[in-house]
C-alpha cells in the first residue's frame, strides 16, 4: 500500500491501540509497527536497560549521536518514558560573557548545547543577538556619512543606517570648519565651494545659522571709480571680472566711460573760441569730439560760426600755396588737410587734383610698431584721432591697437 500524510498521522495515533489501526489500515500490525518505528526514527534499533539509562542524563542530539540513531528516536523514548530532558548547568561566568559575542547557533555549537537553549538564555539577559559589528565598527557610527561608511567597511548602506538608528546615534553631519569660516567673508559661495570643498547647500546653511551675509565684491572696493576709467582697467585694478564691473555701474545708474565721447573741461579761453570757428576745425584744435563741441555751444546758446563752407571757384587759385603746403597733399586725407591747413574741402581737393597728387590711401602694409610708436599709444591724454595723425594712420588702427592692450 501506499503512505499517505492521513494514513501516517493515523499509524502514530497512541490514543488507539495497534489492532484497532491495523484493522481500520486493513493491513498487518507488523507492517504498521515498522512505519510507526521508521517514522519515529527508530528503525529496526531495540532499546534494552542499559541504553535507556542514558536519557535524561545527557541531551537527546547526544545520546542520538552514541547510539547511532535520530535524536526524533531518543526524544520519543524518552516522552513515553515520561522522562524529563537534560539540563545541563553551562552557564558559567564565562560562557554567559560570550552571549551577544557571536551568533546563537555558533555559541551552542561550540557550548555543545542546543540552540533554544542559547537563545533562551539571550532574551532572559536582553542581550541583543550578533550581527557581526565589532566596536570598532560602531565607533565609526555618526562620523561620516552612512553611504562613505558603507564603502569603508564593506556593508549596505541600510545596514548603516539601521544599526545607527537602533543605537540611537545622530546623523553626520558636515560643518565648515573654523579655519575657514573667515573666508565667508571674503569670498562668494561658489569660489568658496571650489577651493575648500563644501556644498553649495552647507554654505548656505553656515550662512543663515552664523548670520554671515552674502558677500560682495563691492564691499570693501570704492565704487567712485566706476565711469572715470574703462570697465576693463577697473577690472583690472580690483583684479575681479569684467561683468562684475559692468553690473555694479548699471546698477549705480552710471554712464560708461569712453575715451573718443568724453566731454573736455572748458577753460574760460577755450570757450570764448566757440562760435569763432566751425565746429569741426574747433574740435581738432582742442582735441575733443565735434559732438562735445555742438553740445556745449548749443547748451550756452552760443550760434554757430556764419562762415560759409562754399567758396568761389577761383578761391583756390587766390590762396598763396607754399612749397610746405604743397607738399603736405595727399600724405593725409584731404579732410585731415583742410582741418590742419584752415582750408577749405573743396580748395584742397581741386589743387591736389591739379597738381596730379592721388589721394591719401592707407598702407595695407602692417605698421611696426616702434617704441616712438608705443608712446603715443600709451599716452591716454591724446585721443585716437589725434595719434592718427601723428602716425600718419587711421583713428581705427590706434583704437584697436589700444584695445587690444587693453587700455579701452
């Protein structure tokens, strides 16, 4: 026949004889006896006197393992025996001092005692089991964040933080440290987090808690300077950025300063000038723009010069042409010769033409430039047109040469 789960629980039934579940089985009682006996572990082992002395004198795992037989067998003798386990007396002040110390199945293996009893004896102390973290490890709890400590020991970062949270110990937390708080001052938050390594977010939070206000770099820079010099050379001068300037004078509602726009201080003399000459040959003498020159008359209701700018046509014959003059055609445009000469456009024009001199062109050549050169470039009081005409080039190449130095 075969054995099933309700045949087995009826064959170890006590409660009725064997006859009777032989019967009910319809099989033979020795047939039901060799399955009660090898379901009990007992198989065809016969206990005689001397064999069944030893329970209760020792744990059924050990006298199973004498004996040769299941610990089910030993445990079955002994309940129908009415015999009550072994107790031995293991917990010395030295076994009791490895409760906690290692893991329950570990410390009865090595006690040579059962694991119940070990974790028996572990919840009547309130010793809380092993989980393999050593004093070092825990001393390591809170000082670092718990994904970093993870990786230094070699354990999850829930482990961490679940050990750190059973303990009760806070979480790290990063702080700047005090050698560095002085910088707070000094610097914004972003050339603070480059240089000493702290998050955005912690500066933030130093700054809020220690009541540090957000730096700037106009604190302890004069913001009188702002407009009296290029952005450029202020930047230079305060060794910060070019925008940081710009902003700060667009804040200050300041105009920016620029060098061939720039209004000249008028001297009593200077101004009585105005009105006598044309605007643009007035201009030229005092080294300004025509601009500044129409503003400041227009401003001092001062009319403009009556002298016309058409002339006759035999005026240029009637002009007395020196040799000096002559020669100074075309090395300059005509309009820089009319400026210069006091004549006018046309006159200059017309005599060049007669005398078959072409026109002023600039050397496509690259200009050397000479320390006799670089002086007049260096010199800010002379604007770029003038330069020009000293160095006989355009007011351009002086300008970008200047910028290119960084002097605009």
């Amino acid at each position: 026949m075969k054995w099933t789960v309700t045949l087995d629980m009826l064959a170890l039934n006590d409660s009725i004889t064997l006859k009777d579940r032989a019967d009910i089985l319809k099989v033979d009682e020795n047939i039901v006896s060799m399955r009660i006996d090898k379901l009990r572990g007992n198989g065809n082992f016969k206990w005689n006197e001397h064999n069944s002395r030893l329970i209760g004198k020792r744990t059924d795992k050990a006298i199973a393992e004498m004996l040769g037989v299941k610990p089910t067998a030993v445990r079955y003798r002994r309940k129908k025996e009415n015999i009550k386990p072994h107790r031995s007396n293991v917990w010395d002040d030295e076994s009791v001092k490895l409760i906690g110390s290692m893991s329950d199945s570990d410390l009865a293996w090595k006690l040579n005692i059962s694991y119940r009893t070990v974790h028996q004896k572990r919840l009547s102390l309130n010793i809380p089991r092993f989980d393999g973290w050593t004093k070092k490890e825990i001393k390591l709890l809170g000082t670092m964040k718990d994904n970093k400590l993870a990786e230094k020991i070699g354990r999850s970062y829930h482990s961490i933080t679940k050990k750190r949270v059973s303990l009760k110990i806070p979480m790290y937390i990063k702080s700047i440290d005090t050698k560095h708080i002085e910088y707070l001052y000094k610097m914004n938050n972003d050339t603070f987090a480059q240089k000493f390594g702290y998050s955005k977010t912690l500066i933030m939070k130093t700054r809020k808690l220690q009541n540090i206000p957000k730096f700037s770099k106009w604190d302890w820079r004069d913001t009188s300077l702002l407009g009296t010099d290029t952005d450029r050379n202020i930047a230079k001068i305060y060794g910060i950025c070019l925008t940081d300037v710009t902003s700060k004078r667009n804040e200050l509602n300041i105009k920016p300063f620029n060098e061939h726009f720039k209004r000249k201080k008028f001297t009593k003399e200077e101004i009585k000038l105005l009105g006598t000459l044309p605007d643009d040959m007035l201009a030229y003498q005092l080294d300004t723009t025509v601009t500044t020159i129409t503003k400041i008359r227009t401003k001092m209701n001062i009319p403009r010069c009556k002298k016309t700018r058409v002339y006759p046509n035999n005026f240029a014959e009637s002009i007395n042409w020196t040799p000096k003059m002559i020669a100074y055609l075309g090395t300059v445009s005509d309009l820089v010769s009319s400026i210069v000469l006091g004549i006018s456009f046309t006159s200059i024009t017309e005599k060049r033409e007669e005398m078959n001199i072409p026109p002023y062109r600039h050397s496509t050549k690259r200009i050397t430039w000479d320390t006799n050169a670089m002086t007049y470039i260096n010199n800010m009081k002379l604007s770029a047109y003038k330069v020009s005409n000293i160095l006989n080039v355009s007011h351009m190449t002086v300008y970008n040469k200047r910028k290119r130095m960084g002097l605009y």
